[in-house]
C-alpha cells in the first residue's frame, strides 16, 4: 500500500483534496478540516461562485480549478462531483498515485468502476466508496438485529426514500438514491442480490426517470426487499422496514431521537384456519422498544476512516469491491427498467465483453475477496 505518497512519509498526516464543493462536497470540506491527520483541505471546482461561497466559511482554503493542476498539492482525493465525472476524475488521480474516496453513486456504467477498481490495484493505492449510510449506526443496530436472529424468519424489507427532490443533471433518479438504499440492505443483510425488477417513469423531467420501484432478490438469506426511490413526492420519507416473522423494526432516519423502533408485533396462521367462522390469523401485539444507538456523524466517521484506511494500509469497509456490487445492481435495475423483464446479476456481469478479459478477472477476484 503506498500509504507514503506525495508527503505523508515525513509529516505523518494528509493533504486532502475535495472535488467539487457543492452541496455534499462543501461536508466533505467541513469534516476532512477537522481531523487531526489532516494537514491541509483544498479544493478542486472550476465554478468560481462556489469557491467564493465557500471561502465565506472557509477564508484561508486553497483552490484549483481542476484536478491537474492541484495533484501535486494532494495524497488523497474525494470525488464530490456530478456522478459521470466520478471515474475520470478518480482513475486520474489513481493514476497519478493519489488514494480516492468516490461519492456514491460509484460510477454510472459497471465497466467503470471495474476500471477504477483495477485502477486501485495497479497502483496501490486506496479506493473507497461514500456509502455512508454503512457508517450509519441506525445501520449498525439493523444489522446486528438481522444477524442475531431477533427478528425470526426475515419475510420482507421495505425502504422510501421520497422528496420534492433536486433533480440531478446526468442520473436518473435509480442512480441518484437507490445506492444509499442497496449499499444499506448489502450490509444489513451481509449478502449481495442475485437479481432485480425495476419499474420506473419520467414525469417532471423529460429524459430521466424521476420515480423508480425495484424488487431485490437475495439467495442468501433467501428474502425479497421493495425500493421506492422518488425525486416526484410531496413528503419527504427516509424510512425502512425489516419485517420477520418474531418482529418488525422500523428505521426511520428522520425521527431524531428515536432513529430505530423495534415492534414486538406479529401475525400468524391459527391452528383452526379451517374453521370458517373465525378469522384465519392471530395478531400479538407487544411493546414497541426505541434501543440506545451512539451518537455519530456518519460523514466524519466516514471521512476518519478513509484517512485511516491511507495512513495505516487497511483495506476500507467500503472499499472499491463494495460500489462496484451496488453498481451492478443499478446497471441491472436500468436494464430491467428498459426492457420490462427481470434481470439477473449475472447477466449483467457477463455482458462485459470477451474483450475485457482483463476486467472480468479482476471482477472475480474482486468478488472473492468480498465474501
Ligand atoms: N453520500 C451521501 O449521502 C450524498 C449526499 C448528497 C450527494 N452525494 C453525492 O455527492 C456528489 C455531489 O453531489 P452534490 O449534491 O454536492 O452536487 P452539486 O451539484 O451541489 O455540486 C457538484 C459540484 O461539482 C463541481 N464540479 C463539476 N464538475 C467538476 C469537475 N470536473 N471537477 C471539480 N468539480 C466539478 C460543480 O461545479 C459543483 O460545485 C454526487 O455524486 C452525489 O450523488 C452523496
């Protein structure tokens, strides 16, 4: 690992560049500056009107207009821009021996991000994705519960992720959101899909799909989880539900105090179903428990442990191997949403061509070390 790259062999700390400073970006800046291992924060944005927004906070910050001329001024970049520039900005720096953390969503077509994770290895270099939600400690709770069993059999997951929201200028809407929730049910259920239906449709804007309904379908554990993502809603929702059958936990992220709820609910068959004169099912009806979760920001957290991750050589929670499997589900989601059919995971990575031989190893390889 080339953790000595570009200075940090003599200081001991980090010169972090931020790409693109708008609205995630400028958080990026805010937590990047308040860590210890990092020296210095500068930023990359050609847009002069956000440098100058910017700078209101920010006064003494350095800044580049683009990534090129501020390369010598960094080890390490975080890739804050529109998401088609996300992989010719971070191969770039990968190439030039800079670590990398890529916003999500990773990339916008599967051969790039296979191409930035073969980027990473060539060089040795870090490669992280912003799946920040894995940071999340909501998220950490979810997990837990799932692989304790507390919830009993998993039936379903449920995830909206709904606003009157800003429409982004190369993504659909299935790019734009769906990551946050698949990075989300990959880690809960410590699985990846095997396939995935997509349902979506253009309403505001006329190019990209605005609202979006995916089926994901895992084989290990064998469960079924329903994502709505929509950019066209009058009320902003960020809520997912794990339905099993001992209990039902509800996480919704803007509940401030009580993020997680644990329903001590369920419904099952009666042993007399075939009694016509009763109901078919028995309810129970118990407490519903709001655990402690740790407060965090999980930006900084995020933020910490790629720094970490460069200064120390360890391989990322969310390292390159991570986006790309949500990248495939994205790219299959779009197909399925194209062509009206389900598609499997697996078709999706072969489509690569026989021409990428290169790749479709690496792809293996990366999928190896996943497990
Ligand atoms: N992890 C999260 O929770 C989260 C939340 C919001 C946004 N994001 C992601 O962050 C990224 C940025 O989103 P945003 O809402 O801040 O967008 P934004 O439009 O507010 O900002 C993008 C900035 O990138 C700059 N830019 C464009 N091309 C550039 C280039 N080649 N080099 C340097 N700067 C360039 C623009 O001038 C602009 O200032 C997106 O990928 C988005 O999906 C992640």
């Amino acid at each position: 690992m080339n953790s000595a790259q570009g200075g940090t062999e003599t200081t001991g700390r980090l010169r972090v560049g931020v790409a693109g400073i708008g609205y995630w970006g400028s958080k990026h800046v805010r937590t990047m500056r308040s860590l210890d291992s990092v020296s210095q924060v500068v930023v990359i944005d050609p847009s002069e009107e956000r440098v100058a927004k910017l700078r209101h906070s920010f006064p003494e910050v350095d800044s580049y207009p683009d990534l090129e001329s501020a390369l010598p001024a960094i080890d390490a970049l975080v890739v804050a821009t529109p998401p088609s520039t996300h992989a010719p900005l971070a191969c770039a720096a990968m190439e030039a021996g800079k670590h990398v953390l890529v916003e999500k969503p990773f990339a916008t077509e599967l051969r790039d991000a296979h191409r930035m994770v073969r980027t990473a290895g060539e060089g040795g270099v870090v490669l992280m994705v912003g799946h920040t939600f894995e940071y999340h400690s909501a998220v950490w709770a979810l997990r837990e519960m799932v692989a304790r069993g507390d919830l009993g059999d998993l039936y379903y997951l449920d995830t909206s992720r709904l606003n009157l929201g800003l429409y982004q200028q190369d993504v659909n809407v299935l790019f734009d959101l769906a990551p946050h929730d698949i990075s989300i049910l990959n880690y809960v259920l410590g699985s990846t899909p095997t396939s995935v239906e997509c349902w979506g449709s253009r309403h505001a804007h006329r190019r990209l799909e605005d609202i979006a309904y995916l089926r994901v379908c895992y084989d290990e554990p064998h469960v079924e989880a329903n994502v709505h993502v929509s950019w066209l809603d009058p009320c902003k929702v960020r809520r997912m539900t794990v339905v099993g059958s001992s209990k039902m936990v509800v996480f919704d992220d803007l509940e401030g105090e009580e993020r997680i709820r644990v329903h001590n609910k369920g419904v099952s068959e009666r042993d007399d179903s075939a009694d016509l004169t009763m109901p078919p099912m028995s309810y129970r009806y118990g407490e519903v428990v709001a655990p402690y979760l740790a407060f965090n920001e999980p930006l900084l957290l995020e933020d910490e442990h790629f720094v970490d991750c460069v200064l120390t050589g360890m391989r990322p929670l969310t390292d390159g191997a991570n986006g790309l499997a949500v990248v495939e589900v994205l790219e299959a989601a779009q197909l399925s949403m194209k062509e009206h059919r389900e598609v499997f995971i697996e078709e999706v990575r072969r489509s690569l061509r026989v021409d990428d031989e290169g790749l479709l190893g690496t792809a293996a390889l990366v999928r190896r070390e996943a497990v």
